[in-house]
C-alpha cells in the first residue's frame, strides 16, 4: 500500500534517488524550512525529476535573488523568532524570508545548489559550490567524509577522512581517483590538492551538527594551517 516516499531534511544522492524510483518505489525529494511551516515545494508523483526539490506549493512565492539566494513569500513564512527581533529583522525583508539557500528554476521545479554562506569566491569573482565538489568525492568508495576548500584562493584543495581500512592508501592511488572527478568539473572547480586527516568529523567533537551537516568554519579553523601549507 505504499504510495512513495518523500525525503527532506537533506539532499537526496542523485544515484539513491535513481535506483529507489527504478525498483518501483516512488521518492520525491521536497524543500522546507522551520520558518516556512515548514513545507515550501515537493516533486509531484506524477513527474519525478530527481535532481530537483519539485514546483512550490500554491499558496508559496517563490522568487531567486540577484546572488542566487531563495526567497519565499506567503502565509506559512513565520511571522519572527520568538523574542528575537534582531535576528528576525536579518531574514525577514518587506515580507520575504531569505533562506541562505542558493538556487534556480528549471522548467518550474525549484533546484537547489548550495548554502549562501558555504559558497566559495575566487579571485577572479566566479562562484564555487563546495557542497557539490563534496557530494563527487564522496563517491569516491574509500573516502567517507570531504570538505574543499579555498575561497579567494589560486585553486581549490580537499581535506579527506578516508574510511578505516584504507588508512594507508599511497598518495598516487587517490589523487588518480580524484582525477577522475576533476574530469567531469569545470577549470575553477577542479581540486589540485588534497590532504588526508584520521580524525572523523563527528557531532561528539563538534565538527558536525545534530543533523550530520558539516560544521565547515570549526573544521577550517582546526585545519587552518595544513590548508595554507597546500598554496
């Protein structure tokens, strides 16, 4: 009797999306916030588009700002953070939350690339999605967590958590991996370096948050000088 899944919260893997849908199992990856009460749009069952958050419920606007950044508009924003104008006043403007998400329509379904704040800047000005480069390496079989770095940087690196058995991999057989990666990128997405660190990214050090997101600027600050010795 069941009719699909749906998947929030996170970004639903491409090739998990894939193959649930493939077998039969209808999953519709859908987009909200606490402050939008919290559902903003979902993929209609009727026509999955798996890379995508689907078309906004009526009742929702939906607009993209110049940088990129979601903007919603309609009757489940929240009015405001209880007792906290200061902060309500940041991500409420002339009705409109600012998310902190950056995205694009594509044929009318909402797609959603990456966090506002995460977004990397070269020197030459042109925008980098960190997430994304993040979500390839991961793909990688024997890397379990990644994070890249490099805003107003030459080029861009990857700091490596490498699964447990794989510890002691030689340099040459993962930046052949990592290559492989760099094929499908654009010149400015490319990752150059890299460097491998033992210590997992958890909730208990304070390197991830109770829903198992990065904690990227706490990681950079740890990490801060290994980076630097990359350039």
């Amino acid at each position: 009797s069941l009719k699909a899944f749906i998947s929030g919260g996170g970004a639903l893997d491409d090739e998990v999306g894939k193959f649930l849908n493939a077998i039969g199992l209808p999953t519709l990856q859908g987009y909200g916030l606490t402050e939008t009460s919290p559902v903003v749009s979902c993929n209609p069952i009727s026509d999955i588009r798996i890379e995508t958050v689907g078309p906004p419920f009526l009742g929702n606007q939906v607009e993209i700002a110049d940088d990129g950044e979601i903007l919603i508009k309609g009757e489940n924003v929240m009015l405001g953070y209880w007792n906290n104008q200061k902060e309500t006043e940041t991500v409420l403007k002339n009705g409109w939350l600012y998310t902190g998400d950056i995205g694009h329509f594509e044929d009318g379904y909402l797609k959603i690339t990456d966090r506002k704040k995460d977004i990397l800047i070269t020197p030459g000005g042109d925008n980098i999605s960190p997430t994304k480069i993040e979500n390839d390496l991961l793909k990688i079989n024997f890397v379990e967590q990644a994070l890249v770095y490099g805003d107003n940087k030459p080029y861009l690196v990857a700091l490596l958590v490498l699964s447990k058995e794989n510890q002691n991999l030689e340099y040459e057989l993962i930046f052949k991996e990592i290559a492989k990666i760099n094929k499908n990128l654009s010149k400015i997405e490319k990752i150059k370096k890299f460097l491998i660190v033992k210590e997992q990214f958890t909730i208990e050090n304070g390197l991830m948050t109770p829903t198992l997101k990065l904690k990227r600027y706490k990681i950079i600050y740890k990490y801060k000088n290994e980076f630097e010795k990359l350039y």
